[in-house]
C-alpha cells in the first residue's frame, strides 16, 4: 500500500522513506515543547492570589456550591503544613 519506496524522492514519499531523515528534527522539537510544557506548568511566572470565600464546610457538596455559583478545592502544603480545603468564587479560576 502507498507509494513505492523510493530514497530520492522528496514530494509524497512514504513516512518509512522520510522518517530517518526528519527524526532529529522531531527530536529537537519534542524537546523544546518538554522543556515549554515543564516551564510553563511548574514555574509560574507571575504570583497569583486567589481570595477564597471561606474554609469549606461539611454541607458544601458539589451541589451546594454550584447553586450558590461556589467552587470547592484544596490547596496542597508541603509536608509539614496541613491541606486547606477552601470555597472560591465561580469566576476565580477563570
């Protein structure tokens, strides 16, 4: 299937012609988009603070909050800080 196999071809040749040719390439790209990915995701660059409404209560289930346009979530400490699990905003993540 597909075209034959031709190594001087250039213009629609087969994945399996071209593939050892455009590998460092790809390579060097999936590189760089690790390195973006890593970056942007781990080191914000800029503090945010989110001002949360309150410290969530048993009686806000998911329900509760999206009635009252709420979010739940938790911030994660460190190990030798507890979890807080807060109420924000409708908007705040946004």
């Amino acid at each position: 299937m597909g075209t034959p196999a031709n190594p001087k071809k250039t213009r629609g040749a087969h994945r399996h012609d071209m593939l050892h040719k455009l590998e460092p390439r790809i390579d060097i790209y999936a590189r760089k988009l690790r390195e973006m990915y890593h970056r942007e995701g781990t080191i914000p660059t800029h503090k945010s603070y989110l001002d949360p409404v309150r410290e969530r209560q048993p009686t806000d289930t998911l329900e509760e909050c999206v009635k009252h346009k709420l979010i739940p979530g938790i911030v994660t400490a460190r190990d030798e800080f507890a979890d807080w699990d807060m109420v924000w905003h409708w908007r705040t993540p946004f």
